[in-house]
C-alpha cells in the first residue's frame, strides 16, 4: 500500500545529526544481528516506520545502551499531520543533545520561472542548541530570460543579475553549504530541490540528487494551521495563524526563510 505524498515527504524529517547517523549506518555494516531481531518484533502490515534511517539509527544507538528504539507508529494514527508531528517531536525530546540535529539550513529560492533557475538563493543556519543563526544570501546569474509572471512575484530584474556568477561557478560552495547541516528546512521545499536538481543537471553535476533529511514546513503544518478553505498553507498563512500578520517582503529569499525559521521554531513547540 503506498502513502500519500503528505505522509512520504513527513518522513523525511530527522532526529538525528549526520555524524550519529553515518556512525550508525557504519555498525550496521559490520553486524546486523540486533537490527534483524528489532525487525522482527516491529514489522508489522499496520505501522510505518515515521523515518526508516532515523530507525536505523535509533536500534545501534538502543544496542549501546544510549537511547530507546523509535517505534514504528500505527498507520491508522499518521495521517494527520499534526499526530505526525508530535511522534516527530517525541522523538526529538528523547534523543540525547550529543545525538540530535545540531546544524539545520532553512533554504529558499527565487528562479526565473516556475519551471526555471535560480536567481537568488537564502540559507539561514541555525544552531539547535544555542539558537544562534547565520545569513547566507546571494544572486546569480541564470543564462535565461526572467518571465514577466515571476518578476511580478520577485521584483528581480535581468539587468540586476546579469553580472552575478552562474550556478556553476558557485556549485561547488553551494554544495558545502549542505554538506555541513544536519537537515534542510523549507516551506515546500521539494520544489526548491526541483530547481537545484536542475541546476546540477546543467552543470553536470551528477547524480544530481542532493540526499539530505528535510523538514517541509508546509506540510507539517498542513493539519495545525486551520484555515477557511482545507489546503496546504501558504507560508503567509502559516506566520499569520502562529504570529499574526506581520510586516513581511514575501519573495524576497531571506525574508523567506527568516519566516520559515519562526514557523519550523513555532512547530516544535506544538503539542
């Protein structure tokens, strides 16, 4: 039985920093025994795993005595995402400081097009335990025509970028941004990772997947966020129900994912 896409991107969220997870994944390697006998007390036809890597995890961790397996969840409980949320957040709570996300990006683009490439990009890295956070924000220069339908959204004119470097000449920094965090944030963040997908493809760069645990503000607020009509809420919907409206330049990359981090803050307080 397949999941609806709400529930699969949910599961990508992680607990865990990428140095505990890749130590895990190492053990595993070596011995399977306690894992396989973990699995044949949890696999069962009416649960999912919330994160089946964050499971993973969680048995070597278990196995040394560290911290408590995650358990898989019934399926029938998941399918709000406000429950899912509180299995994510009870999972965070019990995972050990020294074991925990650490560095998370919140991550957002503008692009010349629906279908096109980035002009400007954002990154605000933000440290779990202090809290303290740092900008990143920057143009380029796509090679491609901005169309009139996203200049009304971004206000990005062609003459503003055209002497900004192209994603290849920034790739290979833009890849390290990544490669130090422990998960990205966005608020539909999957249509970012389009777009960067895109732009690896041109610049071949392959595979041209970056593979990293992501926290889809929109859809984890899908169910908490109650509006007028039921749908996936908009980041300004989002921000206005947990903080009111607020005198914000959405569009604009940074503002953007400033907005984000209060909302990715504000979930893990839900209860």
């Amino acid at each position: 039985m397949s999941l609806p896409q709400k529930i699969e991107t949910l599961r990508l969220a992680t607990v865990f920093n990428k140095k505990t997870r890749e130590y895990a994944i190492e053990k595993l390697k070596k011995d399977k025994s306690y894992l396989l006998k973990c699995l044949s007390e949890d696999v069962k036809e009416d649960v999912i795993f919330r994160n089946y890597n964050d499971y993973l995890t969680s048995v070597v961790l278990e196995e040394e005595g560290k911290r408590e397996r995650i358990k898989p969840i019934k399926r029938q409980k998941v399918f709000s995402t406000k429950e899912f949320l509180k299995f994510y957040i009870h999972d965070l709570e019990n995972t050990p400081d020294e074991f925990k996300i650490q560095k998370v990006g919140v991550f957002d683009t503008e692009t010349t097009d629906i279908y096109g490439y980035i002009i400007s990009y954002a990154v605000v890295i933000q440290d779990m335990q202090s809290m303290d956070t740092e900008e990143i924000y920057d143009f380029l220069n796509p090679k491609a025509k901005i169309s009139e339908e996203a200049y009304e959204v971004h206000k990005i004119k062609q003459e503003d970028i055209e002497h900004k470097p192209t994603f290849a000449e920034k790739k290979d920094e833009f890849l390290q941004i990544f490669d130090n965090l422990d998960m990205v944030v966005g608020h539909n963040v999957l249509y970012d990772f389009g777009v960067l997908k895109r732009e690896l493809e041109r610049a071949e760069h392959f595979p041209n997947i970056i593979d990293i645990p992501i926290f889809d503000t929109m859809y984890y607020s899908a169910d908490v966020v109650v509006l007028e009509k039921k749908k996936m809420p908009r980041l300004e919907e989002c921000v206005a129900f947990f903080f009111g409206k607020q005198n914000a330049n959405y569009h604009d990359a940074l503002e953007d994912v400033k907005m984000t981090l209060k909302v990715f803050n504000r979930l893990l307080q839900e209860k």
